[in-house]
C-alpha cells in the first residue's frame, strides 16, 4: 500500500519554511539511495526535530530497512550502547550531533556509516519514478526505539508497521483527526507517541506539521495562531506550563475569577468559549482538541482548561504498544480515567490489579532480549503493561504504576503518587515532590520554588516547609502514610525526556546520607573531581573558620547554607550576630533570606564595607538592643478564660498538680514537653493569681491573625511572634520580657508531638537563660496526648499529669548542657 503520496499541498513546515509532500517524498527517496541494505536492517537517526528526520524514516522504509530511532539527546557512551546493542549499517545525524555520533562509533568500534543530513544534497541527475512512498509489510518491523525507562538500560522495542496502523486506524475511524487539521510537533520524535501522533499519522491522513523549533511557551503561542493550528499533542508538563500562567492571571482577577467559578458550575462549553475569548485566542484561535499522553495529567488541569472551553483528550499507553492502548472521545470524555481501548485490542485487569493488553497494538519484543520479552508477553499473548489499573464502565483508570508500589514492612501498599498530589494541591512552595521509602518509612524528597520562598521572605526553607506543608498533609493521613522525613534538593529530580520520574534513582539522593540535616549530594570516595578554587579573602577565611568550627561540616564557596551546611534558623541568627560582632556588618533576617551560600555571604559583605576586628558573638549586646515591641496588656481575659476552664481541668481532664513548691516568682523560664493544645491551658492552672500576671506564653501571629484571638493575646500575656522570618527579634522579645522581671513559659520542642514522643529541644531557651543569668525550671505533661493530639478538634474525658521540677541554674553550665539537663529531666519523668 501507499503510504503517503503527493497530494499538492504543505506537508510539513519548520522555521518558517514550507516544504510539501512532494518534496518529502524527494527527500525520502534520495536518502534510501544512499543505503545499500538488506531487507530488516536497522539503520539509526540520530536528529533533533527537523523534516530530514521525517524524511529519513520513510527513506529506510523505501529501502525496506528498521528506522532505529534516538534520543537526540544522548552521549558518545550511550550511542555507543545502541550501536552495539543492534549494530547498524548507517547512521543518519545532524550537524549538531555528529560529533558525538562519531565519538560513539569509535567507542563501540563501530563499522557503521555516518550520513550527515546537511552533506545530503539532491543531484540534478537524481530521478524519481512515483511519488509514493510504500508502507512496510504488515507483519515486518518498521520501527525499533530504545526505551529511555523509568528503570534500568534501554531496551530496543521493535514495533512492526501493523502494530503503528492499530493505532493509525484507530484515530481514523472516528475522524478524530482529519486532511484539513494542522497539528504542532513540539515533542521530540524518537518518542513512540510525536513518532505515531505528529508523524506517521498526519502524513497517512494528509495533515499538515508544524515542527516548533524552540520549546517556550511564547514560541509555541505565535506558531498557534500564525499557522493556525487545530490540533496540539504534549505531554502533562505541557500543559502543567500553560496552566500555571492562565490560571495564576485568573487567580489575581477578582472579577475573572468570579467568572471562573461560575463557569466551572454551569458547564456549558459554547458559553465558556466566549467567556475565554482571550485565553482561546491566546491559542491561536483555532485549536480543535488537545492531546495529553506520556503520563497521567492532573485532573485539575484537565477540569480547568474544560472549563475555559477546550477540549482535552488524555490517552494511555506504552512504548511496546505503539503508543497507544486507550484514549477518550471528543464527545465521551471521562475525567479521572485514559478512555475506552482502542478497536481491535483486549484489555483486561489481572488478579493483582496489573493493566494486560493483547491485540493488533503489541510489540514484537524487545530485540536481543527473548527473556524480557518473555516476561512481558506471556504464553497466552498477553502483554504485561507493568501499571495497575480498573475499569469504570468501558474506560479504563491508571492506578499507579506497578513497580513504584511502596510495600512497607508492615504489608501496607502505598501509591506515592496519591501523596504526592495530595500534598501538592495545598502548596505553591514546591516544585517538584517525590515520596518514598527509606528505611521502612516514607521520606519526602522535595525540590522548592526558590524564588517563591525568596520572595516572600522564608529565612529557614527546611522549617517552612516541614511544618507549614508536609505536617498539614501528615495531620489527617494514617500512621503508616505519615511523612517521617524530608530532604530538600537544589536540583530538579530525575526524570526521562517525557517528564515521568526515575523514581528507582531516588535511593541514590538518600544512600549515604544523614536525613534531616539535608546535606547535599557529596562527591564519592575516590571520585576524580578538580579541586574546589576557594578564595583567599579574609572575609571568607573567616566566615568559613567560623562555620566550621561551630557546626563540624565541610565549608566550600558554594555550599547552601542551609541546605548543605545544616544551618536552622537559630544558626543564622547566630551567623549573622557573628559578621555583625566580626565584620561590623549589620544584616537584616528579611535580607539574608536572599543570601543562600557561603560565597554570597562573604560578597555582602565585601560589598558593605566589613573590617575584621575579631570580636566574637555578643548575645548580651544583642539582648541589651533596644526594640519597638508593645507588651501585652494586663492579662483579665486571661485570667478569666483560667477560671472558666478550671472545673474543666479538675473534673474533666482529672488533673493532677505535682512540684508547685518549685514555681518561681521570677525572673524564671520555664521549659516544658509539648503534648496538645491543653498545654499552656493546663499550665495556667499551676500558677497563683500573681505569677499569672507575671508570666508570659509565645505564639505564634498566624495562629492570632482575627481581631477576637489578637484581642485574646493582648490581655492573656501572650506574645506573638514570627519566628520563621524574624527569629532575633523573637529573642529579643524574650529578653525584654525576662529583664523586666517576668516569667516565660517555652516549648523547646518547637511544636506540639505529632507521636506522643518528646522530640529534641532547640536551644533557643538555653541561650536565654545563660546570657541573662536566669534558672531554667522544667515542667512535664504527661496524658494531654492521648486526649486531644494534634489536629483532633475535640478533647477525649481522662486523666492529666502536670509536674514541675527543681531549678537548673545557668551558673558553671554551657547552652547544651542547660538543653541537655532540662530535655533529660522531662524525659526520664514521661519514661517512669
């Protein structure tokens, strides 16, 4: 049969030029001059996106040879793997990858011979008989493509011309895509899904392709509406790009999104065109339909762009199947699920869940490979798709993907994905997320917005996103879906070329890693790496030294000074009191949140003029600073919420009062575990009407953020404070409070357990406490967990434990020793 055929029109156009079908078919024929090979012979292309590309397969098909087609992308080591793999008689390549077409045959010791697009020029003398182009036999292989995978090497895919025409035909026989379309080919055509969807198939159906020649949002947009194109194929970071910049200008117009709202309600299509004229015309104007394929696309993205009037079609399917196994119809589009199959294939769910396909669509096999092709298609035919999936009706919905299954060691099976959406949808904080195990618990592995969270002033990125995201997500989900750890990465996670995650490669971020101090990848045992150039200035002599000798880690120019040095927030505040005391330097916290590495630190300041003079960290200076913070007033709403809540603590809660002979009349701080919300409730019900006017609780703002609860805080001592943005000022507070002879009353843990166990103290108090002079007393609760734990609204009826213990004086103690001897204390009481 014909394949393609000169139809006297545009077949194909890039970088604005126009080449027809008759054209392509003269290309084509004199590229198959220059192969002498036998039938089924594999002959390589080795090209970005161009029409010699599409060109070159139909000239190997002329030849009756296998295109072989690669990954554009790939190094001289993994040409040289391909080139041995299938051993190849020719290599088609473009000028910019010949280089490393060469370097690969000579690593393989290759006899293969390199055609070079640019050095094929049509001769005057070269004759053409028929302008067709025959297609493959039905059952010979066509195409093989080298699987970049989510795991392991590539293996060759050998896809026969029956297997491509399944899925051509399938397209046809709905006229989902017809002569008069015009389609953008914006993905790289190694892949099976431009290779059937942007090539094969438009030039059977006549079609007309625009090859975009830089991937951008702007050149995309202007290719739309000059070539008016009809039909747009991507994949879900495609979309996830165009969805983000629409819906972000929605967002910020209040009236937009009124309108929004209402159209996602009343979903009627026609209306929600004219509604979006400008969004429509932002896409040229004339788009039919959007392909999404290559990966599952957020079903938030597909309702949004159905709500601005677009059609969106989401497929499913695999390199072994050509692509594809199932799509939705323009007019039976099922969110949450891929479609129903496609004619002429089977589908089915096996016991386990895993997605099996059989039919016209299946792969040959994987070449060189008769076990692994043995593994995927079983005796009865059925390939094993490796994904876990159910039927809806007729459309089949994608579970997750077989081999990425968490299975704890307690048999619980989790879908990573499933979290990861989950704790997506409730942040803009973060880029890209990945969940797995590690350990035998799950770790979050999370690569942020930078400029988001530079922007909005986040000094201590690891904190902000611990506890205002991964902890709201870990609030409501069971124990054995909770987050336990976070690693925070610079760089965007692994990923193949079509956006899906190479999830088998996380391990290697974690392996030899110590989880939450989130250090950075470090280079290996004898890995060769040129030596680190570090500067000689004073400034970095120092800061360095400084770095090293207060926190035991390696300080290079580039390192993060969070993420690959392990500095929290209270380690800044130190580090910033250390270039004010050292350099003279004043830094603001809102201006270090910009600061992220060691080099930038010591350009500050260079640039802000800083003499060393050698001093050393003053905290008595910085405490001794005068600050705008306005006290509290006197505390009678708070005193009045104590006594309305004591036969409440009496009865209801049982509580028992234990160590009242060690409260303090003060200056004192006291230091105690952090249960439940009940703790400072409860712990107002150990002091006199006297030391409650004399002792005073932080909070944080957020919390207090309505006129009712900031009135609360104003008269129920109460000091409010932002100690992710400004935790010196929250110092400072503390100091004021203290040398006026008042109490405090700390949580060093930071936050209220979400286990019931006592987690590590920050040394905050403890720095407090020997700068100023002032005994620490610990208390302990023991029970508040079991009644109201965190993000329960309600308290559970049971008993309460509160005890105070003896004073610790600062005198003849270090700050650890003060967190030590504090934390130790508490722990031992809960562990009686």
């Amino acid at each position: 049969m014909d394949f393609i055929f000169d139809r006297n029109k545009t077949a194909v156009i890039f970088k604005e030029k126009e080449y027809t079908y008759r054209d392509l078919i003269e290309k084509a024929k004199l590229y198959g001059s220059k192969l002498t090979i036998d039938k089924g012979d594999f002959v390589v292309i080795f090209s970005e996106n161009r029409p010699e590309f599409m060109a070159g397969i139909l000239g190997i098909w002329e030849k009756k040879g296998v295109s072989v087609n690669i990954d554009s992308s790939y190094d001289p080591e993994q040409v040289a793997y391909v080139l041995r793999d299938c051993n190849p008689k020719y290599m088609f390549v473009s000028e910019k990858n010949y280089k490393r077409a060469q370097e690969g045959k000579a690593l393989a010791n290759s006899s293969v011979i390199l055609l070079k697009f640019e050095d094929i020029l049509m001769d005057e003398d070269f004759k053409i008989d028929e302008y067709t182009i025959k297609a493959p036999e039905k059952d010979e292989v066509a195409v093989m493509l080298y699987t970049s995978g989510t795991t392991g090497n590539p293996k060759g895919v050998m896809l026969t011309f029956d297997n491509l025409m399944c899925n051509i035909e399938a397209i046809k026989n709905i006229d989902l895509i017809t002569e008069s379309d015009r389609l953008l080919a914006l993905l790289p055509f190694y892949h099976v899904l431009p290779l059937t969807t942007t090539i094969l198939m438009p030039l059977y159906f006549g079609c007309l392709v625009v090859i975009l020649d830089e991937l951008s949002s702007e050149a995309i947009k202007y290719n739309l509406k000059k070539y008016e194109i009809t039909v747009l194929i991507g994949v879900p970071r495609v979309w996830e790009m165009f969805h983000k910049g629409i819906m972000g200008k929605i967002n910020s117009n209040g009236m937009a999104k009124k309108l929004f709202t209402l159209c996602e309600k009343l979903k009627i299509k026609g209306l929600n065109k004219i509604v979006f004229k400008k969004v429509q015309e932002g896409f040229g104007g004339h788009i039919r339909i959007f392909v999404s394929g290559g990966a599952k696309l957020d079903e938030t993205i597909l309702n949004d762009f159905t709500t601005l009037g677009f059609t969106v079609m989401e497929g499913y399917g695999l390199t072994e199947t050509a692509p594809i196994i199932a799509f939705n119809r323009p007019d039976n589009i099922c969110p949450g699920t891929v479609g129903e199959p496609i004619p002429g294939i089977s589908v089915k769910i096996a016991d386990d869940g895993e997605i099996l396909v059989k039919g016209r669509n299946v792969m040959k096999g994987y070449y060189n490979l008769p076990e692994a092709t043995e593994s995927a298609i079983d005796e009865k035919g059925w390939f094993h798709t490796g994904d876990l999936g159910q039927m809806e009706g007729p459309a089949l919905k994608i579970i997750g993907r077989k081999k990425e299954m968490i299975v704890l060691s307690n048999g619980k099976n989790i879908n990573p994905v499933d979290i990861e959406n989950e704790i997506l949808q409730g942040t803009d904080l973060i880029e890209e997320l990945a969940v797995t195990d590690y350990d035998n618990h799950l770790v979050a592995i999370v690569y942020p917005k930078f400029d988001l969270i530079e922007e909005r002033g986040i000094s201590n990125i690891k904190e902000a996103l611990k506890w205002e995201i991964i902890d709201k997500y870990n609030v409501t989900a069971p124990k054995y879906r909770k987050i336990l750890d976070i690693k925070i990465v610079k760089e965007e996670l692994p990923k193949t070329k079509l956006g899906k995650l190479r999830r088998f490669m996380l391990k290697d971020l974690l392996d030899g890693e110590t989880l939450g101090k989130d250090s950075m990848e470090k280079p290996k045992e004898n890995e060769n790496i040129e030596p680190i150039k570090e500067p000689k200035s004073e400034e970095y002599i120092r800061v360095k030294e400084y770095i090293k000798k207060s926190h035991d880690v390696e300080v290079y120019p580039s390192a993060h000074i969070e993420l690959d040095l392990g500095l929290d927030s209270l380690d800044i505040v130190e580090l910033i009191s250390f270039v004010e005391s050292t350099f003279g330097v004043e830094i603001h916290e809102e201006d270090f949140a910009k600061i992220k590495t060691v080099d930038q630190l010591c350009n500050f300041i260079k640039d802000h003029g800083g003499d060393y003079n050698g001093q050393e960290i003053n905290w008595k200076k910085i405490f001794d600073e005068d600050i705008d913070y306005k006290m509290p007033g006197k505390p009678w709403a708070g005193k009045i919420v104590r006594g309305i809540l004591a036969p409440i603590f009496k009865y209801y809660f049982g509580l028992s009062k234990k160590g009242l002979n060690n409260l303090e009349k003060g200056p004192v701080i006291y230091a105690g575990n952090h249960q439940s919300f009940l703790d400072a409730f409860g712990f107002s019900q150990l002091l006199s009407s006297k030391m409650l006017d004399d002792t005073y609780y932080l909070a944080v703002a957020t919390h207090f953020e309505s006129k009712t609860r900031a009135y609360f805080a104003e008269h129920g001592n109460i000091l409010l404070i932002d100690i992710n943005k400004n935790l010196k000022e929250t110092l400072q507070i503390c100091a004021k409070v203290l040398k006026s002879g008042k109490n405090l009353v700390i949580f060093p843990e930071g936050a209220r357990t979400r286990d019931g166990e006592l987690q590590e103290f920050k040394k905050a108090f403890a720095i407090l406490s020997k700068e100023l002079n002032i005994p620490v007393v610990p208390f302990g609760i023991k029970g508040a967990y079991e009644l109201m734990p965190f993000g329960q609204s309600m308290p559970k009826k049971g008993k309460i434990t509160m005890e105070v213990f003896e004073k610790i004086s600062p005198e003849n103690l270090t700050v650890e020793e003060i967190v030590d001897k504090t934390r130790n204390e508490i722990l031992d009481w809960l562990n009686k």
